[in-house]
C-alpha cells in the first residue's frame, strides 16, 4: 500500500497547475438533472425497472433497481439501527455502467447508486472497488489538487497460518471543489491489504438537506418504536 499512497500525495501536488474545470456530474448524468431526464440518458434507456432492493439474482447492468420510501423491504424493519429510512421525497436508483476506466479483470462496468431529491439528481455515487488510484489520477486531471485527509497507519495482520504481514491501512478522502455548489470525492479504505474505494458527486446543499431529513425521520422512528414496546409491556 506505501507506494500508493505516495503516487497520491505527489499527484495532489503536482496537479496544481491544471485549469480545474466545473463538477457537474458524471458524462452524461447531470447534478441537477430530473428523473425524467435520467431515464432518457443513453445507457439508462430501455432498461426495465425493478422496485426495491437490488438482488442478485438479476444483472445490474440490465436492470433498474428504484427504491423510495414505500418499496423498502420488510426485513430492514426488524433491523432498526441499520435500516435506512427514506422520506417521501427521496428517489434512488442502482444498477451498473461503464464510467470509460477499466479495472484490473479489464472490465469497465461499475455498480453506481443515484439519489433523486424533489424529483432531482442530489448524488452519484460509484463503488470504484480498488480503482481508486486510477480514479484520483483523472478526476485530478479535471479538477485541480484535492484536499487529502489521510488516515492511514501502520498495522500487522496475521493469515490463518499464522503468518504476519505489515500493511498501511486505513482510510483517505479526497474532495474537490468544497465550497461550490456540486462537490466530488473519492474515498478508500484499507485493511490487511483488501481496498475499497466509492467515487462521489453530490450537490452539497440538497444532498446535506437530505442527509438531514432522512436521520431525523430514523431518529422518531426508533423512538416511537420504544415507546410502542415500552406501552406493549405495561398491558
């Protein structure tokens, strides 16, 4: 993981001297865009939509998996603390796309996950696996030097054989254009070697209004599950 890490502090450093460009989304998904717009972009038109959860028994990159807030499966309702609650107003969309970087397989086919807020685009986010090196080293191309927060450090894990291995694990962020109005990052994590990584772009203001709405909507429905159980037990 070392040398990666150092491919990245240099590139942020080096990458000072490109004209950064606006974000405003990802080709042709548009921050700001409307449902209706999205479902007619080239690589989205056509597909069938499936409401709810996304299986996988069925090909993301043929199919739209829609979620809002009445098609949520039952099952994330006995599992309160990890449930997501959606508000009424919120819209999302998986399924897979080429986003024009291959990964290490030389497939260039990513699970991408969109957020409709008011009837408009607030967020794309794409699960990058472990492109996350290739990512950075183009988004940075387009929008300048990032603001880095690094996380990382060093840590020994151990294999079922017993034998130890130094890694530097931990986490980075890489954000691009703070304080406009449609931000982009891109955020991986390490442990023991295993790296993750997703690719974001939101518009700050709705995307953090929704967060909002949708955490307090959780936070009065864990309550009032409470108290329903705490009333149940008295009777």
């Amino acid at each position: 993981m070392k040398p990666l890490i150092v491919f990245i502090i240099i590139l942020s450093a080096g990458s000072n001297i490109v004209a950064a460009q606006p974000i405003v989304g990802l080709g042709e998904l548009k921050i700001g865009m409307s449902e209706e717009e999205f479902l007619n972009v080239s690589d989205i038109k056509g597909r069938r939509i499936i409401p709810g959860e996304s299986t996988g028994a069925l090909p993301w990159e043929v199919f739209l998996f829609r979620k809002t807030s009445d098609s949520m499966p039952t099952k994330y309702r006995q599992d309160l603390e990890n449930w997501k609650i959606f508000s009424p107003d919120h819209t999302q969309y998986e399924f897979s796309m080429a986003v024009g970087v291959k990964d290490k397989s030389g497939r260039d086919l990513y699970k991408t996950r969109m957020s409709f807020y008011k009837t408009k685009l607030v967020k794309i986010l794409v699960d990058i696996k472990s492109e996350s090196k290739t990512f950075i080293e183009i988004i940075a191309t387009k929008y300048g030097a990032p603001v880095v927060t690094d996380r990382m450090k060093n840590e020994v894990c151990e294999d079922d054989n017993g034998k130890k291995t130094e890694y530097n694990g931990g986490s980075m962020d890489f954000d691009w254009g703070q304080k406009a109005p449609i931000t982009a990052s891109v955020f991986f994590s390490s442990f023991c070697g295993s790296v993750v990584g997703r690719y974001e772009i939101s518009d700050r203001v709705g995307d953090w209004e929704l967060f909002k709405i949708e955490l307090d909507l959780k936070k009065d429905f864990i309550e009032s599950n409470k108290k329903s159980k705490a009333e149940a037990s008295k009777l």
